[in-house]
C-alpha cells in the first residue's frame, strides 16, 4: 500500500564497510524500499565511500553521502546533518552494522503514525553467526539458525502489533529506553526539539536524550513489538570515556522537562 508520505533512511557507520555492506545488501532484499537513503559517515575512510558509489549504482532510489572529518565519536552531529539533507518526512534510522529484515521499511511505513515516534526490536546474532555473514556478505537471516538470540522477537506478526504499541516498553522508566540503531520519527518532530544534542561527544546516550525532548515536547511513543526487526552483527563495545558527563545531560533534559537543545540541527537548514 502507497504511503502518503516519504520515508528517508538514515544509516550511521564508521569505518566498517564490511558491516555497512551487509546492511546494503539488506537494503537489495526489502519488499518495499525507502524513498530515499542516507548514509550518516562519521568521518570514514576511502575504501566506505568506493563502496557507497557501489550501492548507488544497485539501489535504485536517491543515495546521499554525508560525510565529515574524524575528529572523534560525533554521532549526534552526522545525524543531525543527515537529518537537515534528508527530503523525505518520516526518518527511519538505523546503523551501519545491522540487517534488516525483508519487511523492514514496509513494516515501518505501515505503523507510522503523526506525533508519535517508534522503537522496534533489536535481535542480536552471536560471534561466530556475525563472522559468518561478514565473510559471506549474506544479508539473508533465518530466524531458527544457531546464533539468533531471542528468535521469538524475530517473528512478523502485523495482527498483534496494536496490543504491544502503547503497552509495551513504553511507560515508566522505560519511556526513555530507545535503540538509535532501529527507530523512527517525522523529521518535523526532529526540528521542533533541534534534533540531536550536540554537546554529546563520544558513545551515549545521545539517543535518549534526543527522545527525551520528543517526549517532553508532547511526542508519543510507540513500540512497533513482532515488526521492523533489525539483526545486529557483533562487535566489541565502544569506549565510554565521556559516559558520565552525557549521562549528566540527559538526566538534566529528563528532570527539567528540555523540549530544546542549544546546540542542535538548526544550524545546517
């Protein structure tokens, strides 16, 4: 079914082609693509962008490199760019060591909803799976496979997505939880709270942060439960050098209510 929206994809990477390959090659096997893609470079080196001139010859949809200098960990401000670039009015943002599944974009499309923003599942595959996919550049998951955490969650099942929505993973504490690396927003949500908090530098937890200000501004979440799976490819975890003081941003943006950062998107629309 034809949405009467378009839909931006947002893919964030560093320096990990072989990942960001299977995840393009996710992008090959989706029923439904995205209007359009951006890939949110964090500051990579030649060999990702000879591979994103690759993919835009094999994906027939507008492909947009955003790119800037490495001067460390500075997520929230590629995605910001990338979200200023971005045509389309509803952001679906993943990560560039993901796989989605074949009903990824679809599944999104079909659960959009206005003033509200989404999580979605995150399914996680094991060492030696993540290797095997690396190796092979087979961007195909099967769900029973030794090495797919949780495949219960792996499952689509459309008909209970209305149960799990607004009782899921979405009250209390929880309200704040979100995985940056599968989740979804009208991009004029985006800009009413000026995006991605810049003043976050190195891993965490700008995404929270970020759906903090969604939340305080009126923005409901919405848990898209048995839909839009994502696979994520193992890796060693980031450092956290800069943990604490992000940590102390966020907590701030929760306690007094922040619908708005300083340092944000508006400087590149």
């Amino acid at each position: 079914m034809k949405t009467n929206f378009k839909t931006s994809l947002i893919i964030a990477t560093y320096n990990w082609p072989e990942a960001l390959t299977l995840t393009l090659n996710s992008v090959l096997l989706q029923k439904e693509l995205p209007d359009e893609i951006l890939i949110a470079d964090d500051g990579s080196k030649e060999e990702t962008r000879v591979l994103i001139e690759e993919y835009k010859r094999r994906i027939k949809v507008p492909f947009i490199h955003v790119w800037h200098e490495d001067k460390g960990f500075r997520l929230a401000e590629i995605r910001n760019k990338a979200i200023a670039k971005a045509t389309g009015d509803y952001i679906v943002q993943i990560d560039g060591d993901v796989i989605m599944h074949p009903y990824f974009i679809k599944d999104h499309n079909r659960f959009a909803k206005r003033n509200t923003f989404v999580r979605a599942s995150r399914i996680y595959l094991d060492t030696e799976l993540s290797k095997k996919k690396l190796d092979t550049k087979d961007a195909s998951i099967n769900i029973f496979a030794k090495g797919v955490s949780n495949f219960f969650s792996s499952f689509r099942f459309p008909l209970v997505w209305k149960y799990f929505e607004k009782n899921y993973k979405v009250n209390g504490d929880e309200r704040w939880e979100i995985h940056g690396c599968n989740m979804a927003f009208w991009r004029a949500d985006a800009i009413k709270v000026n995006g991605y908090n810049e003043s976050f530098y190195g891993w965490g937890p700008e995404d929270k942060e970020f759906v903090a200000r969604l939340l305080n501004s009126g923005v409901e979440k919405r848990f898209l439960k048995l839909g839009g799976v994502i696979f994520h490819i193992d890796h060693p975890i980031n450092e956290k050098e800069f943990l604490g003081e992000n940590l102390a941003v966020f907590e701030s943006t929760k306690t007094d209510g922040v619908k708005f950062c300083e340092k944000g998107i508006n400087k590149y629309l």
